[in-house]
C-alpha cells in the first residue's frame, strides 16, 4: 500500500516536471520570425533641415511581432540616428514608427532589420540639410493634403493613409496650414 503511494507521487512529480520542461521549451522556441516588413507609403527620398527630426513607418507582419524583434538601422549614424519610436498594432499587422534625428549635413539610409539579422526592410534615402531660408522655399513643392485634414505635411506617413501628394499653392488655396511636426 504505502509503495503503491509512493509510487504514485513519482509519477505524478515526473508529469509535473515534464510539464514544466515542455513549457520552458515552448517559451524557448517560440520567439517571434518576422515575416515581412513593409514601407508604410511610397519610398521617396526624405529631406530634414538640420536640428530636425522626422519618422517613416514600416508595416511588419505578423501580429505577433514585439519591440525586441525589430532593430532600427542608420547606415551613418554621424549624418542621422534611427530611433524605434513606437510599435501600435493595426489590423492585423504592427506598425513600426521609426524616428530619424538629424545629427549632420549629409545623406544615409535608413531601415528596419529583426534582430535576429534574417530579415531587412526596404531602405529609404535620408538627406540632412542646412536650415532652409524662408525666400529659397519654392511654391511649387509638393506637399500631402488630406480631405478632411486641417494641415499639409511634407512627409507622406504624416498625413496619414488618406493624404495625398499636392502642391503647396493648392494647399494655400484650400486654406491648410502646416503641420507642426513635419512642415515647420
Ligand atoms: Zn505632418
């Protein structure tokens, strides 16, 4: 009688360590493989003044998809620095917003890699330049208006999935003003 119970508990003590070793393995192997990164709108060369700063935003797939998965990436970091701003998730998929500080005059690329090094997003052209004087700003630049937006943006993730690539004399007409983060 008393063997049958000890013979019981070791069981029931080897299930319950089989359990816990199973879970721990599950935990081990179940870091997250990204499947694909997505630039968030059109791949266009991005122009900042010196002193400002900027973002783009990648789509990243799958949902499961955490901060730790993904590394942001300034091929020069002397030039600008890539900085992981936020990661929201958005039906289905996460979006990375990467920030891009200006550091000095002179070009670099940008992107997002998982850190496991499998996987690199597409690179998108970062330009620092100097401070734009106010008389040099040409009317015709294109700029991304909304519908329904108050404001124009420079940069075409600011505006949101609605905007759309304008003039800035037809931003003037229709009254938007510039936004305060990216067309200031
Ligand atoms: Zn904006």
């Amino acid at each position: 009688m008393y063997s049958k119970i000890k013979q019981s508990l070791r069981l029931t003590t080897i299930s319950i360590l089989m359990i816990i070793l199973t879970s721990c393995n599950q935990i081990n192997t179940s870091t997250v493989n990204v499947e694909s990164f997505e630039l968030n709108g059109e791949n266009e060369p991005i122009e900042i003044e010196l002193g400002k700063a900027t973002s783009v935003s990648y789509f990243a797939m799958p949902y499961k998809i955490e901060e730790d998965n993904i590394i942001c990436i300034s091929e020069n970091e002397k030039i600008a620095q890539a900085v992981l701003n936020t990661v929201t998730g958005v039906s289905g998929k996460k979006v990375v917003n990467v920030q891009i500080r200006s550091k000095n005059i002179g070009t670099t690329n940008i992107y997002i890699k998982d850190s496991k090094g499998n996987l690199e997003s597409e690179k998108v052209s970062v330009s620092v330049v100097e401070t734009l004087n106010e008389d040099d700003i040409d009317n015709s630049d294109m700029v991304y208006i909304t519908p329904t937006g108050k404001k124009y943006h420079l940069i075409n993730t600011c505006g949101g999935e609605n905007s759309y690539k304008s003039t800035l004399n037809e931003a003037n007409t229709l009254g938007k003003e510039p936004c305060i983060k990216c067309a200031q």
